[in-house]
C-alpha cells in the first residue's frame, strides 16, 4: 500500500542519499578525534587499514552471495548498513589515552564486512527491478544521489567537527541518522526479479510479464555461467587491470594534497608561541580545508555523473567517458607539483579534476560490469571482483605512496602517481573494445559454460 506514494525511482535516490551519508564512515575525522585523544599514528593507520583491508577480501565474496542469495536482498541491505553505521560510531567508546585498541581493530574489521555487501545489493536491486535497457539511467541517479549524500555527510561532520572542537565525535552521529534514515526508506523499494537481478536475460519490456508467470520462470531458471569462465573473461581482466593502476595512481594523491595544505596552514600560522595552540590550531584548521577538499570532490563528481549519463542517453560510448575520466589523473598530479607553493586556493582547486575522475569512473564502472556480464548470472560476483581490485590499488597506493613521502618527500610520491597513470590510460585505450548496446545480445544457451543447479536461485 505504502509503495503508491513513493515510486521505485525515487525510493532509490532517497536509499543512495542516506547510503551516500555513510561514505566510509568518515574515516578522515575519526582519524582526528584519535589523534586528539592521545592514539599514535601507527595505531591509527593500523585501524583505519584493516576496513580497507577486510573490504578487500570480502567483497567478491559478498557479489557471489548477492549473486546466489535466496534471501530477500533488502533485508540484506537493512543488516549492511546498520552493521556499518554501529562499527563507525564505535569510536564514541574509545577511551582517552593510547588505549582501547581492539575495540577500533574489531569493529573495523566487521565495518569492511558490512559495508562490501551494501553496493552488490543496491546494484542488484535496481537492474532487478529496471531491467537492462533502464539500468543505466537508474543506476546514474543513483550515483548521483550518493555523491550528493556525501556532500552533505562531508558538510554536517565537518561543521560539527570545526565548531565543536576538541570535542568532535558528536559528528559521528551523522552516521548513525544516515543509517537509520536508510532502513526506513528501503522498505519501499520493490523486490524486482531475482534472476534479473544477477544478471540473467531480461528486458523492461517484459518484467511485468515475467511477475504474471513467475511461478513458471523459476521452474525454468537459467544456469549460471562458471567462475572460470566469466573470471577470465578479456573484458573483466581489462577492466580489473586498469581499476588497480588508475587507484594506485590515485589514492595517496588526496593524502600528499593534505599534507601540502596542512604544511601552508602551520606556515600562517606565526605569533603564537604556545607550542599546544599551535598544535591545536593547526588540526582545526585543517578541519575545513579537509571537508572543502571532500565537499568540491563529491560536488563535482555530482556533476560528472550528471554529465555521463547525459552523454550515455546521447550515443557517447563508455569508452570515450572512461577515458576521459582517467585522463584526469595525470593532470591533477602535475598540477599540484606546478602549484605547491601557490596556495590553498590553487591546490584545492585540484580537486574539481579528481571529481571530474572520480565521477566518470564511478558511473561508467556497473555500465561496464553489465555490459561485460548480463546473461552469465554473474553480474554481482564481477562487480565484488572488480571493486576488491580497485580496492587493492588504492590500498597499497596509500601505503607506499606515504613510504615515498616520509623517505623522498611529497614530489617524490606525486611524480610516482603521475608515472602510474598512464598505464591505466594505454591499457584501456589499447585493449578495451566498446561494450555499449551489447547486453543482451546472446541468448541463455549462447551465454558462457553453465555450472550445476546448485548455483542458482529457485
């Protein structure tokens, strides 16, 4: 009944707006409000890796679940980000003093798992529901809306962070609202169909007729393809390839351009004696340089979104989009090493270049994962591979990234990055073909070998 008043298209951006407040659990600031209560930068790097790290080795895992599930994917959804928003607010318990260590390491570790179930389910429910021909322009808003979710999340944490300082875990709670917030509107959004769901063969035209027989379809469920025949499958190793490179290229570039910042902000910083307030005012200062780098990105990457999908629904291929988007890296990186010592304004400016990438990259990815998989049945289980390998990217670029900060310095590392993305730049240029208008073309028995009954939802 409740469903009339809120059609499935605007059920979805709301869910993607409160799922985009949850972001990675505000991972800078909870980085700050440790520092303040005396944890040491080891002990902080050591927690806020291991989300990275059991993300990473979770979330092909998780796609093969949602893949598989027989459970209702919303209700998986409910749990994931509940999970995710009580493992972020755990910091509230966290003691003052080098202290409670484990309870960070812990929870962390269950926030990886939960939130590597959040974007399988949300993807799976919207081509479930959407079906391959509308897929990209849901899928479109609902990146949009996220991004948007982001900014807001990155506007109230830092607010609340700045104004509240030292005492800055009240902006945690925007977490625990956002979480909250979501729950209540995934109730209406619609189950959709399963197997279309994880990627079998179906169109929008016909979901309203396959609900009237769907007693008849699950008699006559499709196979899935194999694992070994859609994990090696060019398109997926392509694509996995040019993830890992673009995200070891781009992740420490954020963390070099706030440490130039935070380095302009302790050089202004002149007259005060008082080594602590020094200390002090240097941290809060760096509080809204933080959010404004967080906020320019995410509303840029608002834009690109718009863009992408803009140009999609005008014939524009992916791969002129995602190249585009990649492009955007290289840029970046040198524009920061011409700008070190412009200013906060020109360095922040950057910015907008990684949400033009980040946009581009963040759309076009589930268009390419759809179009690489539809009629395997293995839709989710590539977009949990593809994410771990990105993940993987971004994960040892900021460790080693931040080795060659502390032994050759921020140019150094900066230089590195640049070097680096160019590799993703000819990879996909050179290996990639078009995959626009080719979901759908094969037939079930045409689509990839079949694995045994046991695979596939009833």
């Amino acid at each position: 009944m409740v469903n009339i008043f809120i059609s499935p298209s605007i059920a979805f951006a709301t869910v993607s707006f409160f799922l985009g407040e949850l972001g990675d659990g505000l991972n800078i600031f909870q980085g700050i409000y440790l520092v303040n209560i005396g944890w040491n930068e080891s002990a902080i790097g050591i927690a806020l890796s291991l989300m990275g790290f059991t993300a990473l080795l979770c979330q092909t895992f998780a796609g093969d679940v949602i893949d598989k599930t027989k459970f209702d994917r919303r209700s998986i959804l409910n749990v994931s980000a509940i999970l995710t928003a009580c493992s972020a607010m755990a910091v509230l318990f966290v003691r003052e003093g080098n202290q409670d260590h484990m309870l960070m390491f812990i929870t962390k570790v269950a926030e990886g798992i939960a939130s590597s179930f959040i974007g399988p389910c949300l993807a799976a429910l919207t081509l479930a529901n959407f079906g391959p021909e509308e897929f990209d322009k849901q899928m479109a808003n609902n990146v949009l809306w996220g991004h948007i979710g982001s900014a807001v999340s990155a506007i109230l944490a830092g607010a609340a962070a700045y104004f509240l300082y030292p005492n800055i875990k009240y902006c945690f709670f925007v977490v625990g609202f956002s979480a909250l917030c979501a729950v209540m509107f995934v109730k209406f959004l619609p189950e959709g169909d399963p197997l279309m769901g994880r990627g079998f063969h179906g169109s929008s035209d016909d979901h309203d007729q396959k609900k009237a027989s769907s007693s008849s379809k699950a008699r006559e469920s499709p196979q899935a393809a194999t694992y070994l025949s859609v994990l090696s499958e060019p398109k997926t190793l392509i694509l996995c390839m040019t993830g890992f490179f673009f995200h070891f290229a781009n992740a420490n570039v954020l963390l070099v351009l706030g440490e130039l910042m935070s380095q302009g902000g302790d050089n202004n910083n002149g007259g005060d004696d008082d080594g602590n307030n020094m200390e002090e005012g240097a941290s809060r200062s760096a509080i809204p340089l933080i959010g404004g780098a967080i906020l320019l990105a995410q509303a840029t990457m608002t834009v690109a979104t718009w863009l992408g999908n803009y140009f999609t629904e005008r014939g524009i291929g992916r791969k002129v989009l995602f190249m585009a988007g990649l492009a955007t890296l290289p840029i970046r990186c040198a524009l920061i090493i011409y700008w070190k010592d412009a200013g906060n304004a020109f360095l922040l400016s950057t910015q907008i270049l990684d949400g033009l990438g980040g946009g581009f990259f963040g759309l076009l990815h589930p268009y390419l994962v759809a179009d690489i998989t539809f009629g395997s049945g293995r839709f989710n289980l590539i977009m949990g591979l593809t994410a771990s390998c990105f993940g993987l990217g971004g994960t040892m670029s900021n460790f080693l990234g931040q080795m060659v900060v502390e032994k050759m310095g921020h140019i150094a590392s900066l230089t590195g990055s640049l070097a680096i993305s160019i590799i993703p730049i000819a990879v996909f240029a050179i290996f990639m073909p078009e995959t626009m208008n080719t979901r759908g073309k094969k037939t079930d028995d045409e689509v990839l070998d079949p694995i045994s009954d046991d695979y596939v939802l009833a």
